[in-house]
C-alpha cells in the first residue's frame, strides 16, 4: 500500500514539470506544495534543486507552521506564504508559485488583467487582482495573498513587482490556474499592443462563470 503522503510526493514533484512543459519557470524559480488531506501538512519543493532533479523522495513534508517534518534538504524558501495559506484557507489543497514571463509584466506595473475574454471569465470570473508588495522572510506574503483571494472569485493573484501564487482545491487545480493565468496574461498583453481590449458586462461574467463551474463538461472535476 502507498501512503497518501508517498502518493502526494509523486504528484507535487510530478506536477512540477508542468511548470517546466509550459514554461512558466526557469532555474530554480518556482514551486508547487499540496497539503496532506485530513493532515496539518503539505508536501513542497526543496530550495535550489534543479527540475530535472526533483523526485518523490527530494518532495519536502512540513508542518502548517512551515516547519521541516520530513526531508533531506531545505524546503522552498517560499515556505512560509504556503503554509500562511493553508493555516487560513482551511478549502485550499494546493499552491503554486511562478514568476512566468507575462504575469510578471503586469504584476510589475501593479496592474491587474482585466476580464476582456469569455475564457478568463470561465477560469478566473473577475480580474486577477494585484496583490501587495511584499518581502520574504515574514508573513507578509503569504497574508497578501489571503487578504487578496479570500472571497474573490480568481484562484491567482499579482503580487506587486513580484509573481504569481494561485491556490486550488488540490495541487493539479493550482497548477492548471498557474498556466491559465500566463496564457490570459499573454494574450491580454498582445490585444493592448493593438488598442484597448474591451470590457465583458458584469452580468455576462458573471453567467459565464456560473455555467463553467456548474453546467460544462467535466470542469468541476477537472478544477
Ligand atoms: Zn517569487
């Protein structure tokens, strides 16, 4: 029998080369954590491992206080801002943060990306918002991200003149808004060069989202 914390091992390292597939980190830039269901732990990246290094077995397990419960290295240095996350969004399993290429271009400029296109709708159902600037070493990452994303309907927030975090209901969903959130920002990017991309009513927003997280396909499951 695998644990169910061998079995997050493999999918948050796993997981990880996606953000390599689609190009949303270079270096060592990055991470990905799940929290253990039914458990006050999460599993994530170790720090300065390169990605065609990362294993299940290098996959860091920590307390909720961000504190190594099991692991050979160093756990990402973004430890503190995920465990802040999930001590104050008991609904969230997995986190996810980049510094991708376009997403980083607005969240320099302090800009959220406007909802101007019916997928953005879809995913993320409003803008995704501009986070504070914050520095490393404290809390104060991980409580702008809280602050931004609790009861807002995006899974991704801008953190001023830093990147990306997004949150989902597992590590796959935080992944999959990770690459959601570069491609709105690119495309979104591209359609200013041109002119001013144009605002979707409220309304529309707002039946779009609905029909996508409860009509469509298999999206609930897939999220
Ligand atoms: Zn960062």
């Amino acid at each position: 029998m695998t644990s169910p914390i061998d079995l997050l091992r493999r999918q948050v390292s796993d997981l990880h080369q996606e953000l390599v597939r689609y190009d949303l980190v270079v270096w060592t830039a990055g991470n990905v954590s799940g929290r253990v269901p039914g458990e006050d732990l999460f599993v994530i990246k170790p720090s300065g491992v390169p990605y065609d290094e990362l294993t299940p077995d290098t996959m860091i397990l920590c307390d909720l206080d961000g504190n190594v419960v099991e692991g050979d290295h160093a756990p990402s240095s973004d430890t503190a801002a995920h465990a802040y996350v999930y001590r104050h969004l008991p609904e969230v399993g997995g986190v996810v943060h980049t510094h991708s290429t376009y997403a980083c271009a607005w969240a320099a400029r302090g800009e959220a990306v406007p909802c101007v296109l019916t997928a953005m709708a879809d995913e993320f159902g409003a803008e995704i918002p501009i986070g504070p600037f914050a520095l490393i070493g404290d809390d104060s990452i991980g409580r702008g991200i809280v602050d931004t994303l609790r009861g807002h309907r995006s899974p991704a927030v801008l953190m001023k003149s830093h990147g990306v975090f997004t949150i989902g209901r597992d590590a796959k969903a935080a992944v999959k808004a990770a690459v959601m959130c570069e491609d709105v920002a690119r495309t979104v990017h591209i359609s200013r060069q041109l002119g001013q991309p144009l605002p979707i009513a409220q309304d529309d927003i707002d039946s779009l989202n609905h029909r996508y997280r409860n009509v469509y396909g298999q999206q609930r499951a897939a999220r």
